[in-house]
C-alpha cells in the first residue's frame, strides 16, 4: 500500500492540480486536509479548464472518494456554488464520492466581513488576503469559538450561537456595521439553510480514514497553498492560517503519524508569489513580465497578476527540510522556452555574507539578495517532449543541477496545462 502527500514547495499555484488530477486514478481516497476557498487549482480534463477551490481534485475520476477534512475551513454558499458549477459541467457529485467532514469549521458571512475590513482599514499592514474569511475562520477556530458542521444538527443552538457572535462582534467591532450591513436573522437562516443543504455530504471522517487504512486503501493527500505560506514555517506574517505543509496533513485529515508512504514537492520551474511579503528572486523587468504572460500567471481565484522571479533553491532547499520529499515534480518548464538565458537563485548576501540558509526573520529576509548561477536557454518549444532523454542539453543541464542542488529526484515534469504533457521521469512516478 502506498498513501501519497502533494505539497506545494513554493508560495502556491505551483500546479498541485495537475500532479493530483494524473495521480488521483490511481487511489481510492483523495483527501483536502488544509485550507478554504482562498486557494485555487486549475485543472484541465477533457479538453476543458476547470477551477477548483475547496472540491478535491480527484472529483473527475470515477470510483474516487474525495474528502474534505476536519483541517478545511468551509464556507457552505461557496461550497454549494463550486459543486453546481460542477453539475451543470457535466461532473456529478453525490455522498457517494464526495464527503465532508462532521469536524470541519464554517466560514460564515461575517468572517469574510471582518476580512475585508481589516484589510481595507490596515493599509499599512496588508498581508494580502482574498478577503473571503479563511483567516478569521482559522481565528475562531483556534479561539473556540467556531461553528462546525456537526453544530447544525442542532439548528436552534447553531441560530443560538450565531447570535452570540453578532452581539459579541458589535461589541469589538462596532465600525464593522457601518463597513458592510448584516443582518442577523438572514445571516441566521440562509447560513443553516446552506449547511444543511450540504448536510447529506457530511459523515465522520476520522472513522471513515480508519477504515480506509484497516482495509488497505490508497489515499493521496491534497494540499492547499503551499510550505512558504504555512502559519508556523512560512513568511510570517505574509502567510495563510493554516499549516500548508505535509506536517499539517495528520490533524488535518485526522490520520496517525507514519500514515504517508510518499511525499510529493511541486514547483514551478521558476517562482511565483500573489500578494505582499518578501520574495528574494523576484524579477521586476520585461523578463518578469515575459514569464507572467507566458505562464498565465494571474490568479485561479482573484486574477490578480502574480508576481514572477527566479527559481529560488535556498527556499526550496529549507522546504525540502521541512517535508522531506520523495520526489519532486517540476511544473511549467516550457514558460521558459522562450529565454536566451535562464538564472537559479543558489544562496543569499545578507549584510555581506554569504548563506544558503532560508531565515525565519521577516526583516532579515527583506535585506537578502540573491545569489545567480546563470544556464543557456534552449529556445526550443517543450511541450511535444515526452521523454527526457530527448529534450535539449540544455534542459536536461538544468534539470540535473536543481536535482543535485536538492538531492532529490525529479520524477515528473510538465511541459504543458494538458494532462498528456507531461513526462515521467526514472521510472514510476510513485509505486
């Protein structure tokens, strides 16, 4: 039996979708273990684009389970939204390969209110958000203070509860009614009426995992974000409100240490980041700007343009650390078809000195300049390329040093948004 972990190893929108979507045949259970509607992956099947936000990627694999774990925050109208938009495409969902789990925590209106404000109020400290409540989802959560799926079981208590949130809000946040209106008894009735349309949806699924384990089935773990957005390890505060990593994944989907056989890093032949926060190789020239256009490189769930650099190994190094990859997939290699020359990010000058060490320091990080070692370009489309031993030399030279700069193996790249483009790399991607 082999349980395998996708993990982002930059700041997200690396292309875990993808990796999951090839992957997700091959398994009976895909599980969502971290994270809300604030994160997006593109996936393409059939032809067809497809933008999933909270619903696991392995939804268009028939016989596949997806889980949305007790680590997911949920809001249940975007929730409702993503599984009709999916309907009216063609792709069914039904308890039978879509579940929820009773642990799971709501975001309600007024967490994606008090998001908004804050970051419209705070302009000085903007960490970025999507405004759509993750992060005060999170906040309640951890202050006890949160709503759950199992909560609407009892609907005059959930009504209850919600009440004592409304009065406890105007109290710290009196300007917060003048920011946006919200009334308490719609808030009231349309939050229980969402959930417990979703109800059907909702079992335990600690049990459900335990099952799954007791009879040796395979379960592929679908995280959000990515390590450098992780609440303990990334670019704190310029960060997500979970943990984003692969050690995030054992109270996210509430499953045993020891349960992961295999650990996938994914990256991005380069890097990308949305929003504020530090970013050591970032490109501010006509080369950034080449490989946004290039690469798509605008957000899954806000379209904002993100921001493009170079292929950063002291951040990819300090995550492979944190996660202790098996492999390693490589996504859009073929952005950079185009370039005369391509640069890797091997170390940082700090205050002068040398060091291939990733700091914990927001304010040492933003004094950091990056170190390049500079490769030749291939100018040669990729995207037909299905077997390594055949791309340039200059690909493979590429390839190579970033595999031994990690000391991990590359075992899949992408050369294209298409399932089919894509190469494997030293035999089975995973086994």
């Amino acid at each position: 039996m082999t349980n395998v972990a996708v993990v982002g190893a930059q700041w997200g929108d690396e292309g875990k979708g993808k990796v999951v979507d090839i992957l997700a045949a091959n398994f009976d259970f895909v599980v969502r273990y971290q994270g809300g509607h604030n994160a997006g992956h593109s996936v393409v099947f059939d032809g067809k684009r497809y933008a999933l936000h909270v619903l696991p990627s392995g939804v268009f694999h028939e016989g596949a389970q997806n889980v949305i774990g007790n680590g997911v925050v949920v809001d249940p109208f975007a929730l409702l939204k993503e599984i009709q938009g999916m309907r009216a495409k063609g792709i069914e969902l039904t308890p039978e390969n879509l579940v929820i789990s009773d642990r799971a925590h709501l975001i309600l209106p007024y967490h994606g209110i008090l998001d908004r404000h804050r970051e419209s109020a705070n302009s000085e400290r903007q960490i970025g958000t999507t405004g759509r409540g993750i992060g005060p989802a999170y906040e309640w959560k951890f202050g006890r203070r949160g709503l759950r799926f199992c909560d609407a079981q009892n609907p005059e208590m959930f009504k209850a509860r919600i009440a004592d949130e409304y009065r406890d809000i105007q109290k710290h946040f009196p300007e917060l009614g003048e920011f946006e209106k919200w009334d308490l008894a719609t808030t009231q009735q349309k939050s229980l009426e969402a959930v417990t349309e979703l109800m059907p949806f909702v079992t335990d699924s600690v049990y459900l995992l335990a099952d799954a384990r007791q009879n040796r089935k395979r379960i592929l773990f679908e995280g959000a974000q990515a390590t450098l957005l992780d609440i303990d390890f990334g670019t704190y505060p310029y960060v997500t409100s979970s943990n984003s990593c692969a050690l995030g994944i054992t109270a996210g989907a509430g499953v045993p240490p020891g349960t992961i056989d295999q650990t996938i890093g994914i990256f991005k032949a380069y890097t990308t980041r949305v929003g504020r926060g530090p970013f050591v190789s970032e490109l501010h020239d006509e080369t950034g700007e080449a490989i946004r256009e290039a690469g798509h490189e605008f957000g899954t769930t806000t379209g904002r343009p993100r921001r493009c650099g170079w292929l950063d190994l002291v951040s990819l190094r300090y995550v492979h650390l944190l996660n202790n990859f098996t492999t390693l997939a490589m996504m859009k290699l073929d952005v950079l078809d185009q370039l005369d020359e391509i640069k890797v990010c091997e170390a940082y000058q700090i205050d002068g000195k040398i060091t291939d060490r990733f700091p914990a320091s927001l304010e040492v990080l933003q004094r950091a300049t990056p170190v390049y070692r500079t490769f030749p370009g291939w100018k040669e489309p990729l995207s037909s390329y299905r077997n390594l031993d055949n791309i340039p030399a200059e690909a493979k030279a590429y390839l190579k040093y970033i595999e031994d700069k990690l000391e991990c193996p590359i075992g899949l790249v992408s050369v294209g948004p298409d399932r089919q483009q894509t190469i494997f790399h030293r035999g089975e991607f995973f086994n």
